[in-house]
C-alpha cells in the first residue's frame, strides 16, 4: 500500500515537472507552432470548417431578423452617404493617377501601401477568454506567413500569430500587450504627424492604448483617427486602427497617453482579409523590427 | 468500433467549444462577464462517475488527451488544461468511491469539478501573466458565470448520457482492466 502512494506522489510530481517544462516552452519566443502542433490544427480545423456551416447558419438567421428591424433608417442614412462618396470617388481617382505619375518619375515602384490581400473565414473563437485568439479558414498553403497584419472593412483586428498548412490563429488587438507593438500615427498636414505606437488594450476603458512618442505641439483632439504608419516594418501603412476617445498623461506627466476605441468590432467577425505586405521583408527591416 | 465512441464524443466537444461563443446570445459575450464552456470537463466528470470503475483510469486518460488538444487549439500554452482536467478529474475519481452516482452528486461533483478547474488554470496563468485581473473581479466576472451556464450544460447532459455511459462502461471495461 505504501508503494502505491508513493507511486501516486511521484505521478504527479512527474505531471508538475511535465507542466512547468511545457508552459516554459510554449511562452518562449518561437517564430511559428512545431509540426505536431500543426497537424493537431489542421485536423481540428478541418472538423471546425464542417460544425461552422450549420451553426453560422442558424447565427445567420438571429442577426437577419435583427436586421431586418434596422434596414429602413440605415437606408436613409446610406443613401445620404452615397452622394457625398460619389464626389469623393472622382476626388480619389484624379489624386490616384496624380501620385502613380509622381511615383513613376521618381522611379519609385515599391510602397509601404501597398499590400496583397488573402480573404479569409474565421472557424473558430477561443473559448478561453483571457487569450483572445479566432481561427482562420486560410494557412501557408495560401500564402499566410506569421506577424501579418488582419483587417476587416472596418478596420485593423489583429496578426497572424501561428499558421499552419490550412489553418492560421489571430491575436486580436484587445489581447496585444507590450510585446505586440503596432507602429502607429495619427495624420496632420505639413509633416506633423503624431507618432506613437499601439502598446497594449485596456480593459476597463475597452480602449487601446496609443502611447506617444514624439510630441508635438498641438494637442490631440478627441474623434482623430489613428492609422498604422508602416515603420514597423511588418504592417504596410494607412491600415485604419481607430480614433481617439481621450488624452491621458502618465503619473509623471512626460509622455501622454491616448486611449483608441478600435473601429473594428472585435466580437462579430466572419469575414477577414489577411494582408501580405508587398515590399520584400529585407535585412533593414529586420533591425527595424527589433527596434519596434 | 464502439470503443472509439468516447473519444469522438470528446473530439466533437473541442470543436463546439471554438463556436460556444457564437451561439451564445452577444449580449452575453459583449458585456463584462466571462464565459467560458467547460464542456469536456463536464463530460469527463461524467465518465469518471459513471464509466469508470474503481481500478480503471479512461476519464483521467482522456482528460490528459483533450486537455493537450485545448491547449493547442485555443490557448498555444501547452499543459495548463491538460494538467488542470486530469488532476481534478482524478480526484473526482477517487471522491465518487464515497458517493453514489446520482443527479444530485453529479451537480455537487460537476460544480466542484469546473470550480476547481477554473480557479488552477486562473492560478496557473496569473503565475505565468498571461493575465492581471484581480481575484475579486475573477469571481464575480469569471468563475460564478462560468460554474451556473456549465452546471446548465451538466443538467441537460445528465439525461442522455448517465444511463448509457454506465452501460458502455459495463460493456467495455469488464473484459480488461489494463488502465
């Protein structure tokens, strides 16, 4: 009998030492899940693509009816949009051709714009919350590589934080921490952009937090959109992240925090564009990472 | 071939769980309370009860085995749910020899169980700091949502499977009882 619980207190040590190894090895900083990771996401992914159908549908039908409540007044508004947009469509063509003129005199081809877009489903939602991740339909088979940015029509959502061959998992924004930096600014006239980074989400104020880095003389205003600004050297520029709700200082007043309230809804996501960054990730850009 | 029942049962829970959050209504989802399905913790308590005899160790097995795929699929932290469902599942297994399976040592059983197992894997990662909310915010926003929609998913459970599964277990472990 004494050898049995003897056998059980080392089991279970066995299971602890087991435990620590694990957790050490999955919070190190690796670049992309091993193999045996992969496959298990592939075949989880594939029974996920097959248990969304029917569950989207019957979600589908709830929000239809909800809409449905909504559509006359968001017609009337839309409708009211439209014909400002049709002004700014003939706007946006003419400035369109202007800069590709510009750009090809100055022989300049490449831009931290541009960017290929991968069109993605989500599968799948982490049922553990404080780890905010969803699943994507979409892996390195087509072209998905780790650190690429995820948007919506509405705006930034997240990055690829591990792919494998058919599917890929997003870090949302509201998990970001400090070891997730998005390079962002906020656009003015003359060359006084406001630069800073995205360093984080609070939680109580459900806001990101866009701390500033070089300061500028004007204050900031609240509603001021913040774009990402592509010095990161991972995120192509003018991905749209959101606007400012309000202007905070630290406890010793040197640098100034602006809380961003995301523009894209972080909760009902489907659909997703992922978005390969055009200019080739060379060395320069490496140090720049590091720098981020 | 029945054998392989279990498993997929189990198998079909993890997937349900990515898509939890979808059909929960989104007012629930959006708001500051925490909900997080617990479902193969709720279905192993049931096997440890029911399935397994006193010298057979599948639940606890198979806590091991769907603990892992979680924590790959969902968190990227290995071991923290597999270590955290086969520990408690274990215990549970050892405190059913004192209790006898009905709904009402289900319930207790059910809500100790996905109890315990929220506050190790809150404990485990608060060491780790993947998370800094404090405790009193934990157990008013987490733990007591979770425990009352988990203990809600046990009782719809019980009826379907608490029969059955002590069938299969009769059917499946007194040839050997290897584990």
């Amino acid at each position: 009998m004494q050898f049995f619980q003897r056998k059980k207190l080392f089991i279970i040590l066995i299971g602890f030492i087991v435990l620590v190894a694990l957790i050490g090895y999955s919070l190190s900083d690796r670049e992309n899940i091993t193999g045996p990771e992969q496959v298990v996401n592939d075949t989880v992914g594939w029974a996920q693509r097959i248990i969304h159908a029917p569950v989207n549908f019957i979600t589908d039908i709830f929000t239809n009816i909800d809409d449905f409540r909504n559509t006359y007044q968001e017609n009337q508004i839309l409708k009211e949009k439209l014909s400002q947009y049709k002004g700014m469509i003939y706007e946006v063509q003419e400035i369109k051709e202007e800069n590709k003129e510009l750009r090809d005199t100055l022989d300049l081809t490449e831009s931290i714009r541009d960017y290929t877009p991968i069109q993605a489903t989500v599968i799948s939602r982490s049922p553990e919350r404080w780890v905010e991740q969803i699943t994507l339909n979409k892996g390195s088979k087509d072209g998905i590589d780790t650190n690429m940015a995820v948007i919506t029509a509405e705006g930034m959502v997240g990055k690829i934080l591990n792919t494998s061959k058919t599917t890929s998992t997003v870090k949302l924004l509201t998990g970001f921490d400090q070891y997730n930096r998005i390079s962002a600014t906020i656009s003015r006239k003359k060359g006084d952009d406001i630069n800073g980074m995205i360093e984080g989400f609070d939680e109580e104020s459900n806001s990101l937090l866009f701390k500033i880095i070089e300061e500028s003389d004007q204050e900031l205003k609240e509603g001021e959109q913040v774009f990402s600004s592509g010095k990161g050297g991972v995120f192509p520029a003018g991905l749209q992240i959101g606007e400012v709700k309000e202007v905070v200082s630290d406890q010793y007043g040197l640098t100034r925090t602006a809380l961003v309230k995301p523009a894209a809804d972080m909760y009902e996501i489907n659909q997703v564009i992922v978005v390969d960054r055009n200019l080739a990730k060379d060395e320069s850009n490496e140090s720049e990472e590091e720098d981020e | 071939m029945k054998r392989l029942l279990l498993p997929l049962i189990l198998f079909l829970f993890v997937v349900l769980e990515g898509v939890a959050l979808e059909l929960l209504p989104s007012n629930l989802v959006v708001g500051n309370l925490l909900i997080i399905p617990h479902w193969v913790l709720v279905f192993l308590v049931f096997l440890a009860i029911f399935y397994d005899y006193e010298n057979t160790y599948y639940a606890v097995l198979y806590g091991l085995i769907f603990g892992l795929l979680i924590d790959v699929v969902y968190t990227g932290v290995l071991g923290v749910y597999m270590f955290s469902y086969a520990f408690v599942i274990y215990i549970i297994h050892g405190l059913k020899r004192m209790l006898h399976g009905n709904i009402y040592v289900t319930l207790i059983l059910g809500f100790a169980g996905v109890a315990s197992v929220d506050i190790l894997i809150e404990f485990i990662y608060t060491m780790v700091g993947l998370t800094e909310a404090p405790w009193i915010d934990y157990f008013t926003h987490r733990l007591l949502p979770t425990v009352i929609l988990n203990l809600v998913f046990l009782v719809i459970l019980y009826p379907i499977f608490a029969k059955r599964l002590t069938r299969w277990g009769g059917e499946h472990l007194t040839k050997n009882n290897a584990l």
